[in-house]
C-alpha cells in the first residue's frame, strides 16, 4: 500500500510537496480553500508583475525620445484591461497547475480542513459537504493573510489591502500607502506609473527596513522615489482615518518605533487621499485548523514552529511556507524548498532544510536583489570586512538601455576571501542576483567570480567588475 499524504493548502509549498509526493508514488489529497496557487499565483508576486510589466511599458512609452523614437504618443493606464490582462495570466498558470494535480493523480478538495491527528483530517467543502481525509501523514501549507491595523478599518473601496489594489478599475488621484516595505514600495511605483500621486508612510528611519536589506539599497530607493515624485513620511505612523465623499483624511503621528525622531516627524500632520493602501505586515492562516487541538505547537502569534525537518511537535504532522513566520523567511521559493524537504521526509527520507543561502528579490524601479549577509549583519558578527561596490551607471548595457540607476556590493570576509553577501540595484538584478547565490552556495570566493568570464555587453558584467576591485585590495 502506498504513502498517503493529506497537503493543506495549495500555494508554491502546498502544490510543490504534493508534486513531489505524487511523482515518488505516493497517494496525494490537497486542500485548498480558495485558489490553486495560493496568495502568490492569485493576489501576490505574479499580479503585481503583470501589473508592473504594464506599468514598465508605459515608463518606456514616455520616454520614447530618449531612444529616437519620433512622433507623439498618449499612452495611458486602461485600468480594466490591465486587470483583465492580469486576470488572463494567473488563470492560465493556475490551469496548470489543476492539470499537473489530474496528471498525477492528485486528489483536489475545494474547502477548509481540519487536522483531527496526524492520520485524520476532516473537510467542510466549499459547498457544504463535509469530508474526512486520512492519511499517514500530514503537510500544513496555509499560509498567511494581511495585518489589519486598529487605527485604519478597511472597508475594501477606500481604505485597502494589496488585494483590493489589484481589483481596481480606476486610477486614485491620489494613494497614501501605509508601510514603507517590500509590498508597499512595489505598489508605490506602479501607480505612480499609471499616474496617481503617491505617499508613502513608514513607521521606522529608512523605505526597506528589513534586516536583509542593505542600508545602501535603502538609500538607493528612497532617492529614485523622489525622483518619480513618491513621497515619503518616514519615522510616522498612521493614528486615526477618517472617511469623506472624497476619500479618507489620515493623521500621522511621531512614530512609536524609533527612539530619534526628525523634527519633521514631530508633530501631527494630516493627508488627504482618495485611497489608502494598508501593507504593514502578515498574520497566520491557522483559524480553524484545529492544531491546539491536535497538539501543534504555535508561538505565541500563532506561527507553527517545526525543527530543521520542517516537522511540528506532532509526529508526522509537517509545515511549510509562510505559516511558519518571520522566524523561518517568508518567500515563495523558500516555501517551495520546505515543500521538497516535508515530502521528502513524509516519505522515509532524512532531508533538512537550510536557509544560509536565500536571495532575495523586490520588484520596484529599480529592482533590488540580495543574497547573504548585509554589511551590517556581517559587523555585528566581528567579521573583518571588505565592502566593495560598482555603480551601475558604469556598465555599457546599462548606458545602452538607459537604465543608469543602481550598483553592485560585495561583502567579503577580508581574512578568507569568502563571499558573504551581494547586495544589487538595478535593472533585471532579480536574475543576476542568482550567479552570487550560486557562488555562495560553492562556497566560491569573491576571487572566483573574478576569474569567471562574464559575456559582453551584459548587466552581469557588473559582478565580475566589482569582484576584479578585490585584486586592486590584496
């Protein structure tokens, strides 16, 4: 008798972990609630690419003299066929995932489960039916939903999430953005490419603050969104919301999160806005899961914690992906690894998951990418550093497209030669951001991507230029 393997939850982890299960033989049920997909394919990276290629195609359309490109053009934002393109991407990509789930014999639930125990859940289909799945094990892959601030009520029409943003028919004149991280600053970017007059607000001192962001990307960022006209209120936090026929009136206050705050962050201010984009954070997808219950053990915000297995205090109860918190890296390549190690481990194997090596990818203008540590994470390890960097403006290609904004950084142990972390800015640097993260992954040193030849004329280049600075240290 095969493995039967019960997976909740059908995002990049879910759908990866019953791929993988099924092609070993196993007997495979996959819960999904909404979607196939998830939050990724449906609402999260590949709308808001669709979005951002549209966007991009217009950035390029207004800058048509810049390559000799004569004539008028009156380009504009067409918001219902961007959504409808958008609409047609996901449907398509999401049809093949229904039609790898039939090709392997995948047995597809449309509802919400329950974990009984490990051999056990129980299913209230999406049209009322109630059904039990059993197993010999199980995969949890729920994933997460938006934050929702006490102060900002959303309402789905004037004060939003992402998801809403991505539904829109129409382009605000006017969109305040509460949270200055990776969703946020995407956002920021593509409407004002369609044409909205953007405001980010932003609770800590610098757009990006995440610790696997670079303090010099940040200061890249924040200078080429106010070269587009994004403004940003950074060391503020939204208190209070109040809607009008018009839109919402948003007070901003000192932020409680920063011990310095600017003399220009002091004081109560109030901005007017015809939308509010609300991205502050994520929260577990567990309501109703039943895993205290179960015995699963949760933090006290309620993210499944597992070992290096991905395993949860529960034997052969396993979970992956976002559920699993900020504790973990919540990224749908990372969920898409953790779905290979539970699977594998359902299965008998002994695999283990490793988060040294994760890039990074923020799809703004420009792009930023990263792998490994940051400078600053390095010095607060006591490494001795040597940080080297490129400007991308340097780059033939770069000149070619016009695209002159961003750099390369190395972070280097200066006793070892040993590459700890790139840190990169530009345009298409979420692609080149996988030679370092295949070099770290070698164990390879910033000298041997120097001695790699690069092909000419590519962005890559920018690697092996800023790697070549490391000769001129020894």
């Amino acid at each position: 008798m095969s493995t039967r393997i019960t997976v909740i939850g059908g995002g990049p982890g879910g759908y990866t972990a019953a791929f993988e299960a099924a092609r070993a033989g196993a007997e495979v049920t996959l819960i999904e609630a909404a979607r196939m997909g998830g939050a990724c394919l449906n609402w999260g990276c590949i709308p808001t690419k669709a979005f951002k290629a549209s966007a991009d195609a217009l950035e390029t359309s207004r800058r048509l003299k810049e390559f000799g490109i004569a004539g008028e053009c009156e380009a504009k934002a067409d918001m219902p066929a961007i959504v409808a393109r958008k609409e047609r991407i996901t449907d398509i990509l999401r049809g093949g995932l229904e039609k790898t789930c039939s090709r392997l014999g995948i047995n597809i639930i449309h509802g919400r489960g329950k974990v009984i125990n490990a051999g056990l859940v129980r299913v209230r289909t999406n049209d009322g039916q109630d059904l039990e799945a059993a197993g010999d094990s199980i995969i949890i892959a729920t994933g997460s939903t938006h934050l929702y601030l006490p102060s900002l009520s959303i309402d789905h029409k004037r004060i939003i999430t992402s998801d809403d943003a991505l539904q829109l028919d129409y382009i605000p004149k006017r969109m305040l953005i509460v949270g200055g991280g990776v969703i946020g600053s995407e956002f920021a970017f593509i409407f004002r490419s369609f044409g909205s007059e953007v405001t980010i607000v932003e609770g800590l001192d610098r757009i990006l603050p995440l610790p696997s962001v670079d303090a010099d990307l940040s200061k890249i960022m924040l200078r080429e969104m106010k070269k587009k006209g994004i403004k940003c209120e950074l060391c503020q936090t939204a208190v209070r919301a109040e809607l009008s026929s018009n839109g919402v009136s948003i007070v901003l206050g000192p932020s409680p999160f920063v011990e310095k705050i600017p003399s220009s962050a002091q004081k109560e201010k109030t901005i007017e806005a015809e939308v509010v984009l609300v991205a502050v954070g994520r929260v577990p997808v567990t309501k109703g899961l039943g895993l205290e219950a179960a015995g699963v053990g949760t933090d006290q915000k309620g993210w499944i914690k597992v070992d290096e297995r991905c395993r949860t205090s529960v034997p052969d109860i396993y979970a992956i992906g976002d559920v699993l918190g900020p504790s973990k890296i919540m990224l749908a390549h990372v969920a898409v690894m953790e779905g290979l190690v539970a699977a594998g481990n359902c299965l008998g194997m002994d695999k283990v998951m490793s988060y040294d090596v994760v890039p990074s990818a923020i799809f703004t203008s420009p792009e930023m990418a990263s792998v490994g540590l940051t400078e600053a994470q390095a010095r607060q390890q006591g490494l001795n550093l040597v940080c080297i960097q490129t400007q991308f403006r340097e780059l033939g290609k770069a000149q070619a497209m016009g695209e002159l904004a961003g750099l390369f950084k190395l972070v280097v142990d200066k006793d070892t030669d040993r590459l700890l972390g790139a840190h990169l800015a530009g345009a298409h640097v979420s692609d080149i951001i996988a030679e370092p993260t295949l070099a770290m992954s070698m164990r390879a040193t910033g000298k041997d991507i120097a001695k790699t030849i690069h092909a000419h004329p590519t962005l890559a280049e920018g690697l092996f230029e800023t790697a070549r600075l490391l000769e001129d240290l020894s």
